[in-house]
C-alpha cells in the first residue's frame, strides 16, 4: 500500500532527484512530482511524493520541519483536490448592480 505525501516550502533550485534521495532513505519511492508554474517554467517550491505507507510515515515524521536549502520543510500527508468552481465561485446566477 502507498501513500502521497505533500512537500512544501522547497528551495526553487531543487530537482527531482534530490527529493527522491532524501525520502529513500525511509523507503521506496514511487514517484516524486514538483510543481512547476505554467508561464515562468519555475518550481512553485512545492511537490508530491509517494511511497510506501510505512516508509511515507517514517520520512514525515524524520523530514517534517528539516531544514534542505535554507528552509524548514513542511511535510504532511496530502489530501485529495477538491473540484473547482466555474467562474463566480458560488454557483449562484451573477446578478448585475448597475
């Protein structure tokens, strides 16, 4: 069974690889996904890993509040996407006050 984890406040220089070498050391890694801004191309300085649950469990609690880069790492199981709203927000019919 495996487990995603959220990573957040990574330096902007950080790659894949490095993430990946920091949470093997607790377990096998599955998969390591940084997010990039779409216009600039740059790390948001957050990501996803997903391990084994034991080992996901192991790195959160050894990584949580680490410093990599010069920044205290946050580290928490990540919760499922809640879906969007169209354009309004509320779902509600916009009203024109003119």
């Amino acid at each position: 069974m495996s487990k995603k984890l959220y990573v957040g406040n990574l330096p902007f220089s950080t790659n894949e690889d490095e993430i990946r070498d920091m949470f093997s050391a607790y377990g096998e890694v599955q998969s390591v996904n940084l997010i990039v801004d779409r216009e600039t191309g740059r790390l948001r300085g957050f990501g996803f890993v997903e391990m084994t649950t034991e080992g996901a469990d192991a790195a959160m609690e050894a990584l949580n509040g680490k410093a990599f880069g010069g920044r205290d790492l946050r580290i928490n199981e990540a919760q499922e996407r809640q879906p969007r709203q169209g354009m309004g927000g509320s779902g509600a019919p916009r009203r024109n006050n003119w």
